[in-house]
C-alpha cells in the first residue's frame, strides 16, 4: 500500500471548476444552486491509499539482468532443465506468495494509523464544528516528549486501520501506542494545569473510542424487553470496565474543568463529545446521569458559548439534553423499583413524549430538512424506494437522529408500561407503535446523507435501535444490520459488526 498524500474531499464537479466545495451531504449547495446533478464524493481512503504491487513487480522485472551466457535458446548440459530469467523471475514470486513474506510499508506505521484517523474519523464543517479538525492536526504535529494526543490518535487509527486490512502487525502497534498513552496521561492528570487541557480531555475521549474499535466477539447476553439494554459489545467484561473507566475520566474532567472552558467554542465541542458517551453508559447500566454532567451541562447552558451558537442558529432554541437526562433518569428509577405505579408512569412519559415534540415544533426554518424522490434510486432494488432527506449539514441530520432516537425510547416505554396496566390504553399503543415505526425508517432514509463521511458513525447506536425493535418489519431490521456491517467495513469500527450481530441473534426469537 502506497501513501498518496491528501487529495481534495469536494465533489467532483467543483474540483472540475477547481471551486471550493462545502462537502454537504448528499449533494453540494454549489450544485444545487446551478441546478446541477451532484456527483457525490470519493472514498478517500481508497485514494489516499493505493495498491501498487503491481507496478513493483514489473519495476522490478525491468531491472533483472540478462547475463551473456543466458539467453532464451541457451542449454546446459546435464539433468537440469533450462531456466530463462523471466521464468526464474516467476518462480521467485511464486514462492514470495507461497510464503507469504509481509512486504515492507512505504510509509512509518504510525503515519498510516494517523492518516487513516484523519480520513475516517474526523471532520472540518461548517458550521458546528468549524476549524476541529485543524485543531486535531496542529495539535498531532506538536513537538514534544510527551505528546498525548498523537499517541492517541495513533492508537485509534492503528485499530480502525488493521480491523480494516485485517493487519495484525498494526493492531499490535496500536494497542503499543494505547499503553503509552495511558503512561503519558499519568503524568499529565497529577499536573493541575495540564488536566484540564482541552488536548488532556480529547486524549481520554479517544481512549474511549479505542476500547469501542477494538471490541470483539461478545459474551454478554442478549437484550430482552427494552432494546436498550445492552449497547456496549465486549469479549469479556474486563474490557466494559475499561471503557467504563474511560468514560467516567472524561465526566470527572469536565467537572474539573468548570465554567471556564465555556470560554471558547472548542470547550463546548468537547463537552458535546464526553456528554454523548456519558449518556450511553448510563444508558447501558439504567444509572441516573450523575451530577458531574448536570452541574457542566448547566454551566454550557447559560454559557456565552451556548447563547452565540442559538444566534448563529446552530444551536436548537429548546435544550434536548434536558429532556434525555429526564428520559435517563426515569429509566434509572423503574429499574430499581422507585416508581411502579403504572398511572404516574404513564403521565411522566407523556410528558416527555409532549416536551419532544415541542422541541421539534420550536426548531428554527434553518434546521427543517426536506424529503425528495429520487427515480434512479428507486429502480435499485433498495428498500428507501428512492427516498431521501435532505439536510442544511450532517451536524443537523445527527440532532435529528438523537431526537428520533429518544422518541423510541420514550414510545418503547409506554408500551411496556401499558403491557403492565389493568386497564391498558389502545389508543396510546396505537400511535406509539406507529411512531417507533415512523422514526425508524427515518433514521434509515438519513444513511445518504452520511455517506462517506465521518458522522456516519452517529449512526450505530440509532441503527441498533432499529434493529433490535420487534415492532419493525423484518425487512427494515435487516436493512439496519446492513448498514451497521458496512459501517463496520468501511471505518474499521468492530462494535458496528458486533452490534449488527448482536440484532440478528434476535430476529427469529
């Protein structure tokens, strides 16, 4: 494989005109204004890096010396056969193949994980996260002894990369590269000024993210009534506690770090990372969100930060982490029996269910998606039928996605709930069948928009909730497991397979 060095993401429209393209998903707003069919865009990875054995082998050929006494119509007396240099050349390759002997990398291993992190897992849009992955490069670049974070980013890309080419050469480099990031953040968490570095909370973030793309054939039993239960895939439970670890590093940190890290929107963009994984081990564990992300979720609240982003419009006008962190915090309480009467239940998540809704009715005009009809898709055979929503950025199609996946959640809840009343409510069954219904196919159509890019990892835990939900028709469970494999296939990540499996185990239960 041959490092071919950074090659342009836009369109391959707007790299014709040799324009800048804003890379928004499905189809470019430069397109669209010209009223133009958007080509899409190309796998980078793939362009980045090349396959040229090929080439080698006949360099190689070309170079091979023709001695005098060996010529094509030459003999050698005794019981050898004649051997031409071209037939010899064959036989050298054949036994390279029959040997299997590892070609040399062209490039530092180290250079091949960061270049993978930098094309699969990162990203640089407008209008969110405006500047990130700049941030992470400069910071990767940095000199120094003990630079924590390019060990990090290492030892993620290490993995996503060898789960990918199936190296195991680079897998074992990569988990080099994560005991030598644990050793660096030891030091750095005993210095006051260095842990609360927005390069100290990024590199637990990542560690966080390495258990997850390292994750293996689970044995952890499979879910039951919720579809919630189990979200984490690991071999045996000694790798969940280190995931766990991770992720209550990074709560503790942002206690650590307190208000001031509102100072700057690259605070917030963290804060917004450790707060999705957070959220998830509660989520697994049916745990109360602890006080550490409420009091930090209060200070970016009413934070300077917050109220530039609602002016710009990026932000939504209503807070949706408030209501998951009372959709959290129910779930905690039935599962350890505070709450059982099924009256007050009820209420409680009708009330929320109301408080979603109005989330999405208080969105600004800049944040409605539209749904158009694409006839050439349609004729592929696919399950959308040529359906697709269109999306102002990937960052708005994601906030779309936690709203329709707590709407699941939330619907999924009253159905059990009303499984336990004397006097169950159809009506309510009713709809909120027909919701969870309606909220999966819309997490499925939103997979076009995510195409080739790194959010598309956002997906995985929608798409196993699709999945795994029995109200679903077999073929829109399936279609989930699907994308969640190639998901798997195409950034390296495990747990997408893992949890693709996970789904089907559960499909003729």
């Amino acid at each position: 494989m041959v490092y071919c060095g950074v090659v342009s993401k836009g369109c391959q429209r707007c790299r014709q005109r040799k324009v800048k393209c804003d890379e928004r998903r499905p189809g470019c707003m430069r397109c669209e204004k010209s009223k133009a069919h958007c080509p899409g865009y190309r796998d980078l990875v793939d362009l980045m890096f090349r396959d040229e054995s090929g080439k080698v082998l006949q360099k190689f050929s070309a170079t091979v010396p023709l001695g005098p006494s060996l010529t094509h119509d030459a003999t050698i007396t005794g019981p050898f056969q004649t051997e031409t240099p071209s037939s010899r050349l064959r036989r050298r390759t054949y036994r390279l193949k029959q040997h299997s002997i590892p070609r040399p990398l062209s490039m530092p291993i180290d250079n091949l994980g960061a270049s993978f992190f930098f094309a699969k897992y990162s990203f640089n849009e407008e209008p969110f996260f405006s500047g990130y992955h700049d941030w992470l490069a400069h910071s990767y670049l940095e000199d120094g002894p003990s630079n924590v974070l390019r060990a990090a980013i290492d030892a993620v890309g290490l993995a996503g990369l060898s789960n990918v080419s199936y190296a195991p050469e680079l897998e074992s480099k990569s988990k080099e590269q994560y005991c030598n990031v644990l050793t660096a953040l030891k030091k750095v968490l005993a210095d006051p000024a260095r842990v609360v570095e927005n390069v100290t909370l990024m590199a637990v973030i990542l560690l966080i993210l390495f258990e997850v793309y390292r994750a293996t054939p689970s044995s952890v039993s499979t879910p039951c009534s919720l579809p919630f239960q189990q979200i984490v895939n690991f071999q045996t439970w000694d790798r969940y506690h280190c995931w766990e670890a991770h992720v209550k590093a990074a709560a503790a940190l942002l206690e650590l770090r307190g208000q001031k890290q509102f100072d700057h929107d690259r605070g917030g963009q963290l804060y917004i990372q450790s707060r999705s994984h957070i959220l998830l081990a509660c989520m697994q564990q049916s745990t109360a969100v602890p006080s550490a992300l409420v009091q930090t979720t209060y200070n970016f609240q009413t934070s300077t930060i917050r109220r530039l982003w609602r002016e710009r419009k990026v932000a939504s006008p209503g807070s949706i982490s408030e209501i998951s962190f009372r959709i959290i915090n129910l779930r905690a309480a039935l599962n350890c029996g505070e709450i059982t009467d099924p009256a007050a239940i009820r209420a409680t998540l009708l009330e929320l269910d109301d408080d979603l809704e109005a989330w999405r009715v208080g969105l600004n005009p800049s944040w409605k998606y539209s749904s158009v009809y694409d006839p050439d898709e349609a004729s592929s055979g696919c399950w959308l039928k040529g359906h697709r929503h269109l999306y102002p950025n990937n960052w708005i199609a994601d906030a779309w996605n936690n709203w329709r996946g707590f709407r699941i959640i939330v619907k999924q809840m009253i159905l059990d709930n009303e499984a336990k009343s004397a006097t169950p409510d159809i009506v309510q069954n009713s709809h909120a069948t027909s919701v969870i219904q309606e909220m999966s196919a819309d997490i499925c159509i939103s997979i076009q928009s995510f195409r080739d890019h790194p959010r598309i990892l956002s997906l995985i835990q929608p798409l196993y909730f699709v999945a795994l939900t029995r109200l679903n028709t077999p073929v829109v469970r399936g279609f989930a497991v699907e994308q969640l494999r190639r998901i798997a296939a195409s950034t390296g990540v495990r747990q997408a397979a893992l949890l693709a499996d996970t789904a089907a185990h559960t499909f003729d239960k």
